[in-house]
C-alpha cells in the first residue's frame, strides 16, 4: 500500500509554476524596490521619500513637502532607471513611470550633526532640535545659531 503513495514534489520545482500562474506578468518583483530604494536614493532621499505602493507599473512615493516633491520630479527618469537596472527588468521596464504623492514619511530617531564648539556656554533646552548635517560645518554652525535665537525667543515670549 505504501508504494501507492507518491511522494511529494519539492516546493522548489513547483513554486515557479505557481508564481507564473498568480503573477504573470512579474509585478511582484517590483516588491523588492523596499529592500533597496534607500540605499538607491540615498539617505538625504530616503528620509523624505519611501516607497508607498505598485499598482501596473507605476510606483508611488510618498514624499514629506511639496519642496522635496518637486526636487524628485526632477530625478524621476534618473531614479526610474536605477530600479529597473536594480530590479533587472530593463526591456521592457517594470516600473514605468513614478507618481510622487504628498504625505507622512514615518521615521527613525533623526542623527544629529555634532554642534561646532564655541567659546559660549550652551544651555541644554528642553525642546532640542536635531538636524542632520547639511555636509557643511559652517551651513550646521548656522543652522545650528537659528534654532538657539529661535529657543531664546521662544522663552522669552513665555
């Protein structure tokens, strides 16, 4: 009775055929654009721009300001062709065309440059700021100025 019995296939040698059936025209790998968009785009990117969904062939990113949105819509075909050619897909293309969309980028804890040291003592607020660097010490040195006059003012209105 146990001859009867066939064995069973190995998932591997079938699951291709499966995913062939579900998914014909390959769109689930488009999927994958979450495990690498940030290190495609960058970090500057990444924290203002993550991946939202697929719908046939186009992705949608959703995008912090209006600023930044613009400023995408300027790298678009740039960032289009890095995922294709990350993807393998590039003949023809399985991301199409993005739409960038407004909305809430969910976050890490932001990095903070280290603040450049001056001669001033410098009072610990209670409503830090953190901001990443700008990749310029004196840029963050300003930055840095703005929000301690902006703290200052802020106390003093209260």
């Amino acid at each position: 009775m146990a001859d009867r019995i066939a064995r069973p296939d190995p998932l591997a040698g079938i699951l291709p055929t499966v995913l062939q059936r579900v998914d014909p025209d390959r769109q689930l790998r488009a999927y994958a654009i979450w495990s690498f968009w940030n290190e495609e785009v960058g970090d500057a990117i990444a924290q203002r721009a993550q991946p939202a969904r697929v719908r046939n062939g186009i992705l949608f990113v959703t995008v912090s300001s209006h600023a930044w949105m613009q400023e995408l819509q300027f790298m678009k075909d740039t960032i289009r062709e890095r995922l294709n050619r990350r993807l393998g897909e590039l003949d023809p293309p399985l991301i199409r065309d993005i739409y960038f969309v407004s909305g809430t980028i969910p976050s890490a804890a932001p990095t903070a440059a280290p603040a450049p040291q001056s001669d001033t003592p410098q009072r610990d607020d209670a409503q830090t700021v953190l901001l990443p660097s700008a990749g310029d010490a004196e840029l963050d040195a300003a930055f840095a100025r703005i929000l301690r006059a902006r703290a200052r003012r802020s106390r003093s209105k209260q």
